[in-house]
C-alpha cells in the first residue's frame, strides 16, 4: 500500500512539473528582449529567480547580464584609448 502512495505522488510531481514547465514556455512567448533589457540589475535579479536554470526565461536573463557586462567592458576600453 505505501509503495503504491509513493508512485501515486510520484506521479503526482512529474504531472505539476510538467504543467509548470508548459506554463513558463507559455510566458516565454510574450517576453521580448526590449523587457528584459530594460529591467534594473535588482529587478532582473528577482526576475531571473522565479525561473529554474534549464528554463528559456532563466537562460535570456544570463544573457542579459552578459550584455550589461559586455557593455561596461567597452566602456572601460574606450576610455583607457581615450587616455592612450
């Protein structure tokens, strides 16, 4: 009988998990990069938290940050051949 309990929630999570992961590809299709990009470090940050690491949100925010980084760096290097 608990074997059974135990595959019933079993399969019990493998259902909301499945639900959770069509949710989240469900959103992904009204997220632009124009949204993200325009969230603060602290808001995309929290943004980026709601979602698990294997997820299209999850994986569009590391970019984002990415970007911001690859930004700073430009930045840095047009005024160090500024001052050169």
């Amino acid at each position: 009988m608990e074997s059974l309990r135990q595959k019933v929630h079993q399969l019990e999570d493998r259902l909301l998990e499945k639900q959770a992961k069509e949710k989240r590809f469900a959103e992904f299709s009204d997220i632009d990069t124009v949204f993200v990009a325009s969230l603060s470090n602290k808001d995309l940050a929290g943004w980026q938290a709601q979602y698990p690491t294997d997820s299209p949100q999850f994986i569009i925010a590391n970019h984002e940050w990415q970007r911001r980084l690859n930004l700073e760096q430009i930045k840095a290097n047009r005024f160090t051949a500024y001052i050169g």
